[in-house]
C-alpha cells in the first residue's frame, strides 16, 4: 500500500512522490518509511538544514570566493608593499654605510651644500636668502679647520661649503609621537624629498644642509633642527636677519656634526651641558663658570642650573667625544 502524507507544502508533495536520496548517507527513501518526509529514515538528518549547512560551507561558492580573492589580493599588496621598502631600506641603508665611511677617513675635504629655503614665507627671508654668499659661511669653516687641528687632522680645509639655489618647498616634517616605523618612514621620504631638490650644479655633495630662514620678528623662537646621520642630511632652522648670523653659525655647525655621528651633549629637559663630555673644559678648576660651549652642548655652563650661548664660534670647541665620534680621534 502506497502511503502520501498531505500537506499544505508542495515541497513535501514532491518529496513523496519521487524518490529521496539523502545527501548525507544516500539512502533512497522507500514508500512504507514511517519517518516525516523532511527527514531521513536512515541517518535521522533533515535534508533542507544538511542541504543548507553544505552550501553555507561550500568553498566554491561565489560570494566566499570574491571574499576570498580580495582578502588574498590584500595579503598580497601587502607583501609586495613591505618588499620593496625593505629593499628600498637595504640600499639607502647601504649608500649611508659607504658614505659615512668615506667621510669618516678625513682623507679629502667633506663636501657640503647648502640649499636656501623660505621657512615662513615672508619677503624678509626672501630677501636674505637673495642675499646670501658662500662667504657667510666662512667662520664655520675656519673654526672645524682650527678644532681639527687640535686633533692632528691637517687637512687645509676639513669641510667645504658650498651655497646651491634656493628650494621652493618645505620638507616632510618629523613625526611628533617618536614611533619607532613613522621615523623610519619619514627618514625615507625626506631622503626621496632631498634627492628631487638636489638640483646643485657641481660636484655631488656628501651632506645636503636644508637651511629653513624665517624673519626673526614673527618668529622670535624657532623649533628644533634636526640633522640625519642616515642620509647625511640637515633640516636646519635659523633666522633671515644679518645680526644673527653667529648664532646660525652655531646652530649650523652643530646639526652638521650630527650628520657626521656626533650626538647631543645637553640634558634634552634642562638644557643644562652634561659633565664632562659637553664641558669645554671639564679639568679646569674652579670647574665653573665655563669659558666656552662645547659645540654639541651648545651653551657655555655658569652654574649648575645655567647656562647660556655663546656669542659666537670664537667661543666654541669639539670636545674629545665629538671628535671621536666624527672620525677626528681614533680610539
């Protein structure tokens, strides 16, 4: 006797007229099963949930493959992205090596351009800058000749200052936070930045010293400088007013020391000069006042809470430690 279960359900019409096959253990359901028509007699599953879960799972299905495409083409930019600024971080890495090397041997003079840009925007940088001769950078010279000396390094002139024309932009602006990976991100794009700007028409410098003026009656302090060993770079802040020139001349020479590897010899929170590596003359005694500014202190010690600039590089040396750590002094 042929048994039909009726229902409101089409589906279950279907189901019962036309043999079943179970699509999990292939059962061909038989017209006196006793089992509802949604269910199989053999295993017990429903075959519309086991139905539904196999497609919901299905790898093959459209949607998850799209999904699976774009997540994978992702990885893959990814990938690709993290491979080339490693190798780009490879080969800068590599030219500082050799350049930082050749420096380091004070076997010729070190070449050093300057490139002249208007920090502020105002005509009275604009006119110093249209001003400037590479005869204003003299005194630095005179003064590494003269410290280098002291050192046995006789070199005729150490370094040579030349002035390339000015830059019309700004360039990429440290990050603020100190994170590890935005420096390093930012250390390559100012190098990317100086190499389209290098437009100096001779021989190819060794340190590049990006000189940002700005007018010293609107900006009457001036934010930090920064100078690169890693690139051999100098973004250097200093003001378009004659007056001033030796303090630029100061400030200059420090950041392009620090290009060269010499490090900062001042308590970054007090701006106190650190005994004795940022002394001038940590033997002498009484030991303070001091009479000059070691040039990575960069302020003459008075007390132990002040201290203060000097009026320029005729008051400033290279302590053992910078000399040591520029190449000057072997150990």
């Amino acid at each position: 006797m042929r048994i039909l279960v009726r229902t409101n359900s089409d589906t279950c019409k279907a189901t019962m007229e036309q043999p079943q096959h179970c699509p999990k253990c292939h059962y061909v359901r038989r017209p006196d099963d006793i089992a509802p028509p949604w269910q199989c007699p053999h295993c017990g599953i429903a075959y519309a949930k086991f139905a539904g879960a196999t497609s919901a799972g299905d790898d093959t299905s459209p949607a998850k493959d799209t999904a699976s495409g774009k997540s994978k083409g992702g990885i893959r930019f990814k990938t690709v992205r993290i491979l080339i600024l490693t190798v780009v971080l490879i080969l800068v890495g590599a030219d500082a090596v050799l350049t930082k090397l050749r420096t380091a041997s004070w076997d010729h003079s070190l070449r050093i351009v300057v490139y002249p840009i208007n920090g502020d925007g105002s005509e009275t940088a604009a006119r110093y800058i249209a001003g400037l001769q590479e005869s204003q950078f003299d005194a630095i010279e005179q003064l590494t000749r003269q410290q280098a000396l002291r050192y046995h390094i006789t070199l005729d002139q150490p370094i040579a200052i030349a002035l390339a024309k000015p830059v019309s932009d700004i360039p990429p602006l440290p990050p603020r936070d100190g994170n590890p990976f935005q420096i390093m991100w930012w250390s390559l794009k100012l190098r990317l930045w100086a190499f389209h700007r290098d437009q100096y028409d001779g021989p190819t410098p060794e340190v590049r010293a990006f000189t940002l003026y700005y007018d010293p009656k609107t900006h009457p302090v001036l934010e930090h400088s920064t100078g690169l060993e890693k690139g051999m770079i100098g973004v250097i802040r200093l003001f378009a007013s004659a007056q001033m020139a030796p303090q630029n001349d100061i400030v200059m020479l420090h950041e392009l020391l620090h290009t060269l590897g010499a490090t900062d010899k001042y308590d970054l929170s007090t701006d106190q000069p650190i005994y004795p590596d940022g002394y001038a003359e940590p033997d002498l005694q009484p030991r303070l006042p001091q009479r000059a500014a070691e040039i990575m202190a960069g302020r003459i010690p008075l007390t132990n809470n002040r201290a203060e600039m000097p009026d320029s590089l005729a008051d400033v040396v290279v302590g053992p430690k910078t000399a040591r750590e520029i190449g000057w002094l072997k150990e």
